[in-house]
C-alpha cells in the first residue's frame, strides 16, 4: 500500500510526517500546506510536536503555522 498516494486513507498530517521521516521535507511541507487547507484536526500539535522539529527553521512551516493559527478563531 503506498501511504503517500492521494487515495490513502492516512490524513495528510500523518503522511507529512512520514515524509519527514523518509527524508523528504518538501512533501512534507506540501502535505502541511494542504492540511491546513483542510484543517485538519491534528495540526493542533503542530506548534509542539518533536517530530516537526526538522521542518522549524523552513519559512512555509511559519505560514503553515499562522493558517493553523487563523483556523483556529
């Protein structure tokens, strides 16, 4: 089963963060992007989960960060 494809039945916050554990913070952050899109209910734990620790320092991560935060109102 590829976790990854549009079809799976993981959210897209589950399968960023797969991306970011194959190495591949680019989808990740596209995955991240179309999250927030969908607000997802698990990017609550965006701004301090570890495991995006890698993804802090990329500037679309903030943007990412600031939808959650606007969703959030």
């Amino acid at each position: 089963m590829n976790f990854l494809s549009p079809a799976s039945p993981l959210s897209k916050t589950r399968q960023a963060l797969l991306s970011i554990a194959f190495g591949t913070p680019d989808e990740a952050m596209n995955l991240l992007s179309s999250a927030a899109d969908d607000h997802e209910a698990e990017l609550v734990w965006l701004a301090s989960d570890p495991r995006y620790d890698t993804l802090r320092t990329d500037d679309r991560f903030a943007r990412v960060q600031e939808k959650v935060a606007l969703n959030s109102l």
